[in-house]
C-alpha cells in the first residue's frame, strides 16, 4: 500500500470514528432529554397529587423523580416537594430524612435555609409530652439558632427567633416543674439548681420572676438570708410591679398587704357608705 493509500485510509479510520462518537453523543443527549422530560411529566404529577390533597402519592412522585433523572436542576426541587409532602401529612421522621438529604446533596443550593427551616419546624412540632421528651426541642433550638447565624438576613430568621423565644420558654416550664417538686420534697440544692438554671439560661421567658421568688425562698428557709436578699434585690430591680415580688416582700414582712387591694377594699367602703345615704 502506497503512503497516500495509507494517509486516506487513516483519514477514513478518523472520519468513521468521529461519525460515531457524534452518533453518541447525539444519543446520549436524545436520552438525556427523554428523561428529563419524563422526569418532569412525574414531577408535574406529583404536583397536582399535592394541590388535590393526596399528599403520600406526591411524595412518592416527587422521590420518583429525582430517581428517573438526578442529574436534573429539578432533582433537588423534587427532594424539598417530597420533604414538604411528608410534612404536610404529619410524617415528620419521613420530611427530616428528606431534608437531611438536601442538605447533604445540595450544601450550597438557594433554597438551604428553607430546608433547615423546614426541618426545625418538623423537630418543634415532634413533641408529644414537653414534660418527658424534650430532645426534639432541643434539635429545633440548634437548627433555630443555626438559621439565625447564617442567614440573618432570611426571611425565616424573625421566624426562628420566635420560635426560639417559645422554645425557652417550654423549656423553662420544664425546669420550674421539677423545681417545684423538689421544693415540695425540701430537696433544697435540687430545687436550687433547677431554679437558678431558668435565671442563667432562660432569663428573658416568663417564669424568670417567679425563678427568681423560688430561690428567695429556698435560701431564707435553709437560714441563708442574705444570699435570699441577693435575688430579692434583683427581682425587686427587674419586677417591681410583678406579682412574684409581692410574694417575695412578704417573706421578709409576714404583715405586709396589698396596697391595691387596701384602695379596693376602701373604696367599697365608700360606696356602701354612699348608698347607705338614699
């Protein structure tokens, strides 16, 4: 074979190896599109499953989804679809595992901070007795607080700082009812502790006076009054015109009244005394 024989017959080599690479390539991008066009024929449907209510069956499609074609800018919409699916039906475990998923998957997406989000609120409203399992709360706090950090600027930040401020306060009215069972049983350094833990870590719920009241009463019954005039004096600083401070004055003056209720009772006096003229 002549050297210009073999030069063609190498470019015919060439040729017919491109034709088939681009044949290839043509069909894997024919293929691409029939399943990304499946993917959002099952995304669609998963759709309208959520809009008429059958929140399971949209979830299944959403899953269904990203299965067909995960390469797709619609799979990690179809994971946040299914995640909201399960919530909506209650099944908070199944919306967590979703979430935890996209967070995972898609560290990075637009959407993350809906997807904590979402999972906090999945976390919050896993609790069935506050008073026993208190570990949903406490994952919610820390996602809560986490969106607050790193997304301030969010439109779920103000949320989450609500929800936080709820979270507290819960959880302080935990702390106050072991307290007061330790009270109850003169378990003073126990009921001390639960008590002065609501004043450290919960100081801005609504139990931090009646906190405040327990540990002036703790201390003046074991004899330690002058630590008791301590939190006395940062309650009567803080909660002057509150209803524990009025319990707490009466520890130290056993003949102290009312002086709202001394100018009700007058003026019912004065009324009866009134009508007693006609």
């Amino acid at each position: 074979m002549s050297n210009i024989s073999k030069v063609l017959w190498f470019i015919f080599l060439l040729m017919l190896t491109q034709c088939q690479s681009n044949q290839k390539t043509i069909k894997d991008e024919l293929v691409e599109k029939d399943m990304e066009k499946q993917m959002i024929e099952v995304y669609k449907e998963g759709l309208q499953s959520l809009e008429e209510g059958d929140n399971l069956f949209a979830a299944k499609k959403f899953s269904e989804a990203e299965i067909l074609y995960p390469q797709s800018k619609w799979a990690s919409q179809a994971i946040l679809m299914s995640a909201y699916s399960y919530y909506e039906l209650n099944f908070l475990s199944s919306a967590i595992e979703e979430l935890d998923r996209f967070i995972l998957k898609y560290p990075q997406h637009k959407n993350i901070s809906y997807a904590h989000f979402l999972k906090a609120i999945c976390y919050f409203e896993s609790v069935v007795d506050e008073k026993k399992d208190l570990e949903p709360l406490i994952k919610s706090k820390k996602e809560f607080k986490y969106i607050i950090e790193k997304y301030p600027n969010s439109d779920f930040a103000m949320d989450s700082r609500y929800k936080l401020e709820l979270i507290d306060n819960v959880l302080a009215a935990k702390e106050m009812y072991i307290g007061r069972l330790y009270l109850d049983k003169e378990k003073w350094i126990a009921a001390i502790n639960r008590f002065k833990k609501v004043v450290t870590y919960y100081d801005t719920t609504v139990y931090t006076p009646e906190a405040l009241h327990r540990l002036v009463e703790v201390y003046y019954r074991i004899g330690l009054v002058e630590e008791s005039k301590k939190y006395a004096s940062v309650l009567g600083y803080n909660y002057l015109s509150n209803q524990w401070y009025k319990e707490t004055y009466k520890i130290y003056n056993k003949k102290y009244s009312d002086p709202v209720l001394k100018i009700k009772k007058n003026k019912k006096s004065l009324l009866e005394k009134f009508k007693s003229l006609f």
